[in-house]
C-alpha cells in the first residue's frame, strides 16, 4: 500500500510527510542515473517533499508530486524508478490531510514536530 | 513473405521488416518520426534517454522503440495519448535541469534538445527547486564543453568507444551527480574526437574553434571533401559572408559513414593563418616585394620558359586533379619531362611497373568485411583515421588485424599479430613472411624470392597461416613502407604475399590525391589518363640533381619532401615560382616570384581517393586578398607561353571536363603493378652502434594547411609529433632524460628539440619530426644542451 511492498511499522505519531522525504530520500540518492525519469525525477521528488516537510510547500505540490510519480512508473529501465514513485502517490492519496496540514500550517500534524512551526509565521 | 521477415503495424501503417530491426528503425524506414535523444543509428543501443516511448498494443507499459524488436502482427502507436504521455513526461524530466540558455548557446538553433522541447515541452515550467550545475573541465583545444547542458544521452562514451576504438569518456558518478566527462581532467586524444560535437544533441560538446562564432541558420553550407587523406571523406563546409568557419561530416555509407577526422573537420582554421600569401611576390634587388598580377605572370613565365628542360615541378599530392593536369601540361609544354607530386617517396626504381594508380586494393567500406588485414609500416589511425575506423570495424567482427611495424604503435583496436622490425628489416621481414606463405599453402617460391632469404621465417609461420586461411585478406602499405629506402622490394614482396594469400594490396598514400596525380600525369613517368610516358626526374631526383629552375603549387620543399635538406639546398640555388597559399620564412628566402594560391576550401576541384573514386566539390569560402584558384593561375602562366594551346578555357566546369575526358574509367581495385625491386638486404641482428633515423610525418605535419591549423598544432598529438624519440635503453645509455633538450646532428642537418622515450621505439632508431628535413635511415648522433642554469 506504501510503495515497493516493504513493510515498514509506525505509530500514530509518525508525521508521513517526514517519512515520505526520508523514503523520497533515500531513492534519490540510490537512482543510478541511467535513465531519465528516475534520475531527474528523484530529485524532484525529494526537493519538492523536503519543501513542504520545512514548511515552504504550496498546495498545488500535492498534485504535481502525485503528477510526476506517475511520469516516472512505467517508463523507467528498471523497477527502481517505480519503486521511488509509488509511495509518493500512494502517501498523498491515503494521508493527504497531513500532507495539506504541513503545507498550510507550516508544522507537523502530529509527533514531536506538532509543537513547533517550522516557518516563519 | 520469407520468413526472417515480419509484418507490423505503425500508426496505421502496415509495414514489412527485417525479424529482429528495432522499431525505430522501421519507423525510420517509412518516414516516421520518433523523437529520440540516445539513439544515434551508427551506434550501440542503450535506450536510456526514454524519449523514444511508443505505445505496444498488449504491453503493460510503454515500449523503448530503440530497442523493442518488431514482432509478427505488432501494433505500435507512436501518437497515441499513452505515447504521447510518456515523451512529454521524458521531455519534461529533460529539461528541468537543463539550463535554459539557449540565447548564449552555440547549438542554438540547431539543438535537438530545442528542436523537440518545441513539439513536446510545456511553455512554462512546473520545476521550481534549482538546477543542477556542473563545473566543466578542459578536454583539449578541439572540443568546448559546457557539460551543465548535458543530458546523459551518453552518445559521446559510445563514439569514442566504437568509432574512436578508446574508452575515453565515460559516466561518473550516480543518479542526479552522473557526470558525463574524461574520468579525470584530461584531452580526448583520438584523432576522431571531433565527432562528439556532431552526436551531442545539446551543447554540452561543442566545437572549440567554432564557438561563438555564428547561428547555424546564418551559415550557408557548401560540399566539399577531405583535403588530406586518401580517403576522401565527405563533408559540408559552412560559410558566412565568405569565411569558412566550420566542417561537418557528409553522410556516405561507402566512405566515412557520419564520422570525419579531426583533420579534416578543423584544418579550415589554418586558412587564416598570419603567412597568408594575400598578394604577388617578386624577388627585387635580391627582396620579396609585392607585385600585381599583371606584373608577376610574365615574370613567373619568364622563369619557367628560361630553364627548357632544366625546369622541375614539384606538385603537393593535395593539390586538385585540374591544378594537377594543368601543371603537367604547363611542364611539358615547356619542354621539362620532370613533375612529381610523389614528396615522401624515396625509391623510384620499380616506377615503370606501376599500378595505373596507387589503389586501396578496393573500397572503402569492404575493409569491414576482410577477415585478415596486414598493416605494414603504418600508424593507419593517425594515417587515414577513417581508415583507422573502417580496420577497427572489421577486427570487432572477428577480422584478424596484424602488423609489421618498426615501432609499436597504439593503433586502438585489437591485434591478433605483431612483428616489430627495425626499418632496414622491414624487407627481410616481408620476405621471411612470403616464405612462410610458400610453406603455408605448399606452392613453390618464385626464383627472386631466395635473393631476400636469410632464415628466420618461423617467426612468421602464425601470420603466413592466419592469412592463408583468410577469405579475403588484405595487405596496406603505410607512410613508412612508402618513405621506405628499399619501397620498391617491399611492395614487390607485399605483392607476393597478397598473391599468395589470394588477397589484394592497397597503400596509404600520403595526401589527399596521389591517385589523381597519377591520373592528371603529374608524375614523372605518367602522362594524362595515366598512360606511360618517357620518364623525367621524380620528387627525390630532381633535387638531387639541382635545376635551373623549380615550380612549386602548394607545397614547401623543405618539409615536405622525404630529404627536405637537399630540396632546401637546390631550391636556393635555382629560380623558383611558387604557387603558394602561405609564405613560409623559408619561402621568403628561396622563391624568386610567389603567387598567392587559393587553398582547400576556396576554390572548386576534384581528388580521386584511394578507392578510385572522382569526387568533385565546391569552393566554401571566399579568396582572401589578391589571391587566385590554382586553375586560373596555371591558365594564365600557359596563356604567356608561345605554343600557349590548350590553355584557352575560361572556366572551371571545362577544365574539369578535360581531365574526365583524360581520366577515362577507373576501377576501385586497381589491379597490382608489375614490380621488380632487387635489394640487397642487410645481415639481419648486425650490431649497430649509431642511431638511426626514421623520419615520420606527424598527423598534424602532413601539408601547409594543417601545419598552420592551430588548435590541431595544440593537441598532444601535435606536441608528439614535434618530439625526437628514443627507446628508454638509448636514452639511459647516452644519460638522457625524458623531456631533455638535445642538439641532433643528422647528416648535415642540426636542430633542437625535446628528447621523449618510448618502450615501443626498437633500440637503434630514432625517430624525428618530419618537419626537420631528415632523410630516412641518416645516421645520427645527439648531444646534450647545457641548460643555462648550469652555464
């Protein structure tokens, strides 16, 4: 449901947009480079989340992240490109209200981030 | 339907193919595009660039149709939405780290990247994060990078990889840091590195000498050919308000494919040199003054008509096939039997059994497909580079490429046998070869060849085997078999072997048109047509026996000639006309009358390659100064004469048309002379306690233009060239350093130069720079120069 069928246990207090950019992250800097989509669309992908986890993202990301995503899957030379693209969109569609907190409010909708906006108000 | 073939389906289109094509490849065929960044048809296929996505029916996602083979009943949709989808997605990717500066871009205008971003970008980009940034590094005079711009299509790697033969670029790095670049900072050195600039689809590979120096749609292309090899590559010269600024390859599969050398692609850039002879020059009070041309003809035809049968001309084997027929015909009207274009050849004496002209042993782009391929004294890569290309071909198709060499040389390709000999053994070592033929196929040696016997033909048993069980072999005989002392043995033994081995026999002449000058008669035993004449002094004779006076037409003597100090020595002893496009120092002090010469690029001609073929080309740029076409100089000095027939034409197209009318037909495979040398060879394993010399014509060394070429003369190649090399056993016997200055005393020759070793030079040779007028095989001795600190 969360990406490449590894399964991954966390609590409620698990903020997903900071997951999404530590995942994000991690496919980033694993993407060999070969291909087009995965090497320049990883990046994106990272930036863009890691925007909105600092606070500077704006609500039409959710929908260009979930755009791009979807530009990568299928059209990629090995399954990794897929692999760093399917939990992109599928964290959007299942927790989006976080995702939409984030951006709006500038801080984590739950765990220890919660307490602190990190942009300035 | 046979059945390696198969019916599809693109965009409606019902189309048949080859089992096992690409669909790109189809699609191609039919004159239907598929935009592509990766995919270069000369190339190996990567598929990594995505942007040639098409939409299979039946597969789970979009199909690469680089490297999708077609199948029975395929259906492919390359406009389909699905398709389309996947490009715009790829295009976008593409362009979000891709600088937008296209306005100070050198491919502006002729981008792929732009071309396409057009038909499949968005008009305003979604990408807000930064671009990536990547600090360039210098990959040498020839090739600008601005490697930000690159798009990884990786078509560079593959080039240099597969048509230069040398893993000289290559990816480092992963993910969005994959640089695309030389490893660490340091020259592409292949002689074909130029053609990085054609395959990179953005501006990430630029040209060097062209950057910023105009848009492409302001330039106006123009067809021409190689001026300085036997191959005869075909290009495009492009030119602005009469400047020729840039040479880009002319695609032909039977010549160079797409590729040309670095030679032919930057040698223009020496038109410009500060020598340019721009204006007539006439010898007065003992100085070169300038003249006009109604001044300078009668006095030029005065010289000439003087020296009666004591006059010599000396013709550059680059020089066109018109200027070359109507310098015979000059000559001869003037009662002078002695032309040659033949500059580095030393060994005349088999001239009357010569081919109708010196061939390849056949096209071009059959050397692909010979199975055995003997080079015998060439660096055939830095020789003819395409030729280089067309032997590393067939070797990465199983041919076996030998050698007999008297240097180790990197020739960038795989060798399946090596005979390195000193250069008096060159003979011997083609003798000891045809010997082992004879053991090999079980014939009987012809009576001449026991003259040349001396043992030592089980070193030669492997080679003699593989070239007998080849198919179709072939022997080419490089530079330094031409140049060679006894050429005349070796190319008699060359032809015995290629006999033997039912192959055939090509040489690598130096030049763009040795064949031509065979064909227009402007060598001393050949008139037009090449039919036999009464034969007059050749290139090395009629210097060694001075004349009253000499004619010059595009060449320099002093370097250009296989003993440049004899030619230098009779040269200032006589009169001398020179056409010239440049006005050396040394020119200055022996010409009495130069008349500035258009060189490649500025006027029409025609060469003949090495493959026999008549290629006709237009001027690119314009004639700088007072400077005229070598047609219409030759024109007009026969127009002066008494007997002055046959010089009444007016344009170029008719002097053509009486060369053609001269040539008559010629075969690609010109059948092999009758040759008749008789050596006698030296003891083999003598010891030889002096140095001897080999002279050999460096790659950017080999006519006036490239000489004056810059960015040619700045590469490593160049800087090689210019050096005096020993084996590192004679440099440490004689306690020189690598780098060291040394003063060389050759024959009557001294000049200075930077001493370098190398493990492939055989001890007892040195080798020197052409360009110091060193005859092959003078003795030589070197002292060390006192550094002025130790002074």
């Amino acid at each position: 449901m969360l990406g490449s069928g590894a399964v991954i246990v966390m609590d409620e207090d698990t903020c997903m947009v900071r997951v999404l950019e530590r995942i994000a992250r991690f496919y980033y800097a694993e993407s060999c480079g070969q291909c087009t989509p995965c090497r320049e669309g990883t990046g994106w992908l990272y930036r863009a989340i890691g925007r909105i986890e600092r606070g500077e993202g704006r609500q039409e990301d959710l929908d260009r992240l979930v755009d791009v995503a979807h530009h990568i899957e299928g059209h990629t030379i090995c399954a990794l490109g897929d692999a760093a693209a399917m939990p992109v969109w599928s964290f959007i569609k299942h927790f989006r209200d976080e995702f939409e907190y984030h951006i709006r409010e500038g801080r984590c909708l739950v765990g220890p981030g919660a307490a602190r906006r990190t942009r300035a108000a | 339907m046979s059945e390696d073939r198969v019916k599809l389906t693109i965009d409606g289109r019902t189309l048949e193919a080859p089992k096992g094509a690409m669909i790109i490849q189809v699609a191609d065929e039919a004159g239907i595009y598929i935009p592509r960044f990766c995919y270069h048809h000369r190339l190996k296929i990567v598929a990594n660039c995505r942007m040639c996505l098409v939409d299979v029916e039946g597969a789970p996602k979009p199909a690469p149709a680089c490297a999708t083979p077609v199948g029975e009943g395929m259906n492919v949709q390359t406009r389909s939405q699905r398709a389309l989808d996947a490009q715009r997605a790829t295009m976008e990717f593409l362009l979000i780290n891709h600088p937008l500066d296209c306005p100070i871009c050198d491919q502006g205008g002729e981008c792929e990247l732009q071309d396409l971003a057009l038909g499949y970008g968005r008009g305003v980009s979604r990408f807000t994060e930064r671009k990536r940034v990547v600090a360039d590094k210098s990959l040498g005079p020839l090739v600008r990078p601005e490697m930000t711009r690159c798009i990884h299509c990786t078509r560079c790697i593959r080039v240099l990889e597969e048509v230069g033969g040398r893993q000289e670029m290559g990816a480092t790095g992963r993910g969005e840091h994959m640089k695309v670049g030389t490893y660490i900072e340091q020259s592409i050195d292949s002689e074909l590195s130029g053609n990085i600039i054609d395959v990179c689809p953005v501006g990430a590979l630029n040209s060097g000498p062209f950057n910023m120096r105009a848009r492409g749609w302001e330039l106006l292309s123009h067809k021409t050919v190689g001026a300085h090899d036997c191959v005869g590559s075909n290009l495009y010269g492009h030119s602005l308000r009469g400047h020729f600024l840039r040479a880009v390859p002319r695609e032909n599969d039977s010549i160079n494919d797409c590729w040309i050398s670095d030679r032919d692609r930057f040698s223009y850039t020496g038109l410009s040199a500060r020598d340019r002879a721009l204006k007539p020059l006439l010898r007065k009070d003992g100085k070169l003054v300038e003249a006009s041309w109604e001044e300078a003809i009668p006095t030029a035809a005065k010289i000439l008509s003087g020296a009666g049968g004591k006059l010599g001309t000396l013709v550059s084997p680059s020089a066109t096939n018109e200027e070359m027929y109507l310098a015979q015909k000059l000559t001869r009207a003037l009662g002078s039997k002695h032309i040659d274009s033949r500059v580095r050849q030393a060994d005349f004496r088999d001239d009357a059994g010569d081919a109708r002209y010196p061939s390849l042993g056949g096209p071009i782009d059959r050397i692909e497909s010979n199975d055995a391929i003997l080079l015998v004294g060439s660096r055939l890569n830095k020789e003819a580079p395409i030729l280089g290309y067309r032997v590393r071909r067939a070797a990465a198709a199983g041919a076996a490429v030998m050698t007999i060499n008297p240097r180790r040389y990197d020739l960038a390709m795989p060798i399946a046998g090596e005979q390195l000999v000193h250069p008096d053994q060159l003979v011997n070592a083609l003798a000891q070869l045809a010997h082992a033929l004879v053991a090999a196929t079980g014939g009987k040696a012809p009576a001449f060849l026991d003259r040349f016997s001396n043992g030592g033909e089980e070193n030669f048993k492997p080679m003699a085997e593989r070239l007998h069980k080849a198919e179709s072999p072939r022997l080419l005989l490089g530079h330094l078999a031409l140049q060679h002392p006894a050429f005349a043995d070796l190319r008699r033994l060359a032809a015995l072997v290629a006999e033997l081995s039912g192959g055939s026999l090509g040489y690598v002449t130096e030049g763009a048109n040795q064949a031509g000058a065979y064909i227009a008669g402007a060598v001393p035993h050949r008139g037009p047509g090449g039919v036999p004449v009464d034969a007059g002094a050749n290139a090395r004779d009629m210097f060694a026996e001075p004349q009253d006076a000499y004619l010059l037409i595009g060449t320099e003597p002093e370097v250009d000639c296989w003993d440049g100090t004899a030619a230098r020595a009779a040269l200032d002893k006589a009169q001398v006309v020179s056409l010239s496009s440049f006005v050396s120092p040394a020119m200055r002090e022996y010409a009495d009358c130069v008349l500035p010469l258009g060189a490649f690029g500025e006027t029409p001609g025609s060469f003949i390659n090495g493959a026999g073929l008549l290629q006709r080309f237009d001027a690119v740029g314009t004639l700088p100064g007072d400077a005229r076409p070598g047609w219409k100089i030759l024109r007009a000095l026969g127009g002066e004469l008494e007997t002055g027939e046959g010089f009444d034409f007016t344009s170029f197209p008719e002097v053509h048309a009486q060369f053609v009318d001269a040539m008559g037909h010629l075969n690609s495979d010109e059948a092999l002379g009758t040759y008749s040398g008789s050596w006698s060879p030296e003891p083999a394993g003598g010891e030889r306690p002096e140095l001897r010399a080999v002279t050999e014509m460096g790659v950017y060394a080999g006519d006036a233009l490239v000489r004056r070429a810059e960015p040619l003369q700045e590469t490593p190649d160049a800087e090689d060239s210019r050096r005096v090399w020993l084996h590192p056993a004679d440099a440490l016997s004689r306690q020189f350093e690598d780098g060291a200055s040394v003063r060389v005393l050759a024959g009557d020759n001294a000049f200075e130069a930077v001493l370098a070793t190398d493990k492939g030079v055989l001890q007892g040779t040195v080798w020197l720079p052409s360009a110091t007028g060193t005859a092959m095989s003078t003795t030589v001795s070197l002292e060390a120069i006192a550094r002025a600190a130790e002074a």
